[in-house]
C-alpha cells in the first residue's frame, strides 16, 4: 500500500509539473483576443506606440496624462477606437491596464488607482533605474522588478510584459516577415498570462512565458536578454527554457 501511495504521488507531481512546461510552451499558440479595452498610464515612449498597434488590431484604447490635452493629436491620429483621459480615467476605463510609467511612480499609481485597478490585469513595462528613479531602483534591482511591482500594487493580476524591448522597436518590428520577435512575460496567474500573450500577438510580437513573477529576473534590466532582438527559439534558447 505504502509503494501504490508513494507511486500515486509521483505521477501527480509529475502530471503537475507538465501542465506547468505545457503552459509556459503553449500560451504563446493562443489565438488573438477579442477586442477589449485597455486604459495606457504613462503614454509615452512605450505606452504610444502600444497603443497604435492595439488600435490597429481592432482594440479600444484610453491613452492618459496628467495633462490629457498633450495627447489630443495622437488620439485624432489614431482614430476612433482611442480616447483620452486622466491616469484614474485610465484605469477605471480599462478591462486591462499597461502600464508604462518611470518606476519610481509604480508605488503612487498603485496607492493612488487602487479601486480603479482592483482585480484588473495589469501588464508593467516599467523598469527600475537608480540614476532617474533614486534609492528604490537599487531596492528594486536587488529584489527583482516582479516580485517589487507585486508589492506595489497589490490587487491586480499582475503581468511583467513589455520591459525588455526598446522602445524604437516597437513600431519597427512589429509583424515582421519570418518569425516574430519574442516578448518574454511573467506571473502569478495563468489566465492573466494568457490574456497578455493574445495581446502581444495581437501587437505583432511572439510571446514567451518565463515563469511566475519570481522568475522576471531573467529578463530584468541588465540580464543577458535584456532589450536583444530574439525569435522565441532564440529567447527560450537563451533562457533555458523548454521549446
């Protein structure tokens, strides 16, 4: 009885362990998403080109400023489906929120649009650098940006999406010919990785999901991948991880 037990426990950790690999291989065959509304704080050099290639791909964007008047032309330009509004405007309008601001606003945005934010998925570009953002850069960096933003905003489904690719290249790249450039995400939660991986899809990028925010290290600032130009083979390769 003892050696049945024993077995019975081996093949579930086992089968647990390959619904894991199976997810963080798969999600990136998602199908593109529907279309949803996504709020954009901090639209600049990271959140604008965002949201003219969610635009393009049938999605509704707010785009927001602390002085939403600066960003009158860009939403004329983008069309229709985008919109402006404040941060808390943002946040209240998006079923998903990206996040694209200086890192050491993170823990105001998350203080300030907790109601807002609440339940949301959040999908954070930010990263952390000690010469623009001070002491908790360097709090940050040690810790790693994952587990820092978990902390800073407490509540939300929480996505490591976007940090790791220069801004340039974001219009640049996008549905390249051949294979896609590869964007490497991190989180908690399943259902909120597979929602931003159709996003990244949609956004003309490969997905590729490291692991749970613990394991956004791998992509922080200063890591080895960090802002190169990969296919996800390339990425996967590069990191270890499983094709």
């Amino acid at each position: 009885m003892m050696r049945t037990r024993h077995g019975s426990l081996l093949i579930r950790a086992g089968l647990a362990l390959a619904a894991t690999l199976f997810m963080a291989t798969s999600v990136a065959a998602t199908d593109t998403s529907a279309p949803v509304r996504i709020g954009i704080i901090g639209t600049g050099k990271i959140g604008a080109p965002l949201a003219e290639l969610w635009v393009r791909s049938g999605h509704e964007v707010m785009i927001s400023s602390r002085h939403p008047e600066q960003l009158a032309s860009l939403a004329a330009r983008l069309g229709p489906k985008a919109r402006v509004g404040t941060p808390a405007e943002a946040a209240a309008f998006g079923e998903v929120i990206m996040l694209a601001v200086p890192y050491k606003a993170t823990p105001q945005v998350g203080h300030d649009y907790a109601k807002q934010l609440a339940g949301k998925i959040v999908l954070d570009a930010g990263n952390p650098y000690p010469e623009r953002d001070g002491p908790m850069a360097d709090a940050a960096r040690t810790k790693g940006a994952g587990p820092s933003s978990r902390d800073f905003l407490p509540g939300v489904r929480l996505v490591r999406a976007f940090n790791a690719i220069i801004a340039g290249n974001l219009l640049t790249q996008s549905h390249r010919p051949g294979e896609l450039i590869a964007i490497p995400l991190a989180s908690d939660d399943p259902a909120a990785l597979k929602q931003a991986a159709s996003l990244v899809r949609d956004a003309g990028f490969d997905p590729v999901v490291v692991g749970d925010l613990s394991q956004a290290h791998q992509f922080d600032v200063g890591s080895a991948v960090y802002v190169k130009l990969m296919t996800a083979k390339q990425l996967r390769a590069a990191l270890g991880l499983p094709n």
